[in-house]
C-alpha cells in the first residue's frame, strides 16, 4: 500500500504539490511483510500529475505509459474525464483487476491528480472513476489516499494545532513542509516509506523535485561510500 498526499497552495503562485513515499510492499497470506522495494509513485505528463494508492503494481504502470502514449500525452483522455466528471481508464483499471483470482476490493486503485489545463487544480479519482473535489471540510485544500492516510491527517490537523502552520498561508514552501511531514509521519507503518517523490505543478511548469533528490542521495551515498574505502585502504598501506 502506500500514502499519496495532494496540497493546492492558496498564498502565492497557484500551484499543487503532489508528495508521496516509495514503497512497493509484498504481504502474504498471514497478512505479514515479504519484502519492499522502493518504485515510482507519481506520474506525469506536459499538463498533469497522478499519484496512486493500490495494488497491481505492473497493472498501474501499464495505465500510466498507455496514457502517455496517446497521441497529446493524456491531456485529452484527463480533459475528457474532468468534463465528465468520470476517469473511464481508471474504472476499467480496477475492473480488470478485481476479476482476477485473490484479488480484492482493498487492491483497486484511487488517485490523486493535479492538472493545470484549463486551470491549476487538485482532485480525487476515486476507485470507481469518479472525480471528485477535496473536502470542504478540509481547513485548507487537501486530498490523503492510501493506508497511511490517517496517519497524515492526523500530522496535519497537529500541525495546525500548535499553529506551526496557518490554513490561511498555505504557499508553496509550506505545502512542500506540511506535505513531507505527513510522508514522514506515516513512514512509521511498515507499509509505507522508503523515500519519498515529490510533483510541484504550477500554471506554466511541472518540476519533478523528488527525482532531483533521489540523485542527489544516489550521489552523497557513493561519494560517501569512496570516502571510506579510500580511508581504509590509506590505512592498509
């Protein structure tokens, strides 16, 4: 399973972080842990993001890259849904998915996508298709989904609580704290962490600054792993 977490900025440029972790987990009968690897989580095309929540793993991939195979990368295909208010692909995904033997319900997939065409904005595709706004219940606009999802919410609603964040001042630099919070949070359940991606969309750009930091980990750890066989073999001479 995994936590997926949406925020749309209100303070600043109109922009939505899409933030979540990067873990792919393994569970056999017993309800017990296998093994974990770590896979990409958040999509995206020139005019949208999507980050999922589900099983099937190889089933979701086979979405994403048949979306961006269309000939306009899946702008059409996400405009046609909106209008909708539908996301047909993702019915069909869980449908396909829930005939198979041992499958269950809690393995569907919902979604969390950002598009900045017509507009910047964040909705939820839920395991049916249907697109739907944050809630408005929400003291500022947000969209969880996942197993780690109360979790995050309850980091949120912390957050809030000691005032270290204001609903009312969520900018960009807040969005990107409060939403890597809640990855953290829920990081303590053994199905969610290994890393994080992180998708900021604003009206003319998208910035992929998890795959950013990725390498930037990738490298601080193999420079770091030089600087300890060099010390070592210093000291063998």
């Amino acid at each position: 399973m995994t936590l997926v977490i949406g925020i749309r900025t209100n303070r600043g440029p109109d922009c939505v972080i899409l933030a979540s972790d990067r873990q792919f987990s393994e569970i056999d009968e017993e309800k017990k842990l296998e093994y974990k690897r770590p896979i990409r989580k958040v999509y995206y095309g020139e005019t949208w993001a999507m980050g999922d929540a589900g099983g099937g793993y190889s089933d979701v991939r086979k979405f994403y890259h048949a979306l961006r195979q269309t000939r306009d990368g899946g702008t059409g295909v996400i405009a046609r849904a909106l209008k909708q208010g539908i996301f047909e692909e993702v019915l069909s995904l869980n449908r396909n998915l829930t005939r198979r033997d041992g499958v269950t319900f809690a393995d569907t997939h919902s979604f969390v996508l950002a598009t900045r065409k017509p507009r910047v904005a964040l909705r939820l595709v839920d395991e049916f298709g249907n697109i739907k706004s944050a809630s408005k219940e929400n003291d500022f606009e947000y969209i969880c989904v996942g197993n780690g999802d109360e979790a995050a919410e309850g980091c949120i609603e912390q957050q809030l609580a000691t005032e270290s964040i204001d609903r009312d001042n969520i900018s960009a630099d807040v969005a990107i704290g409060v939403a890597l919070n809640a990855v953290f949070a829920a990081s303590r359940l053994a199905s969610v962490g290994l890393g994080y991606d992180l998708v900021i969309m604003e009206k003319n750009s998208l910035i992929d600054w998890g795959a950013k930091n990725n390498k930037a980990l990738k490298r601080a750890q193999s420079s770091q792993i030089r600087e300890m066989t060099e010390h070592y073999k210093r000291l063998n001479r």
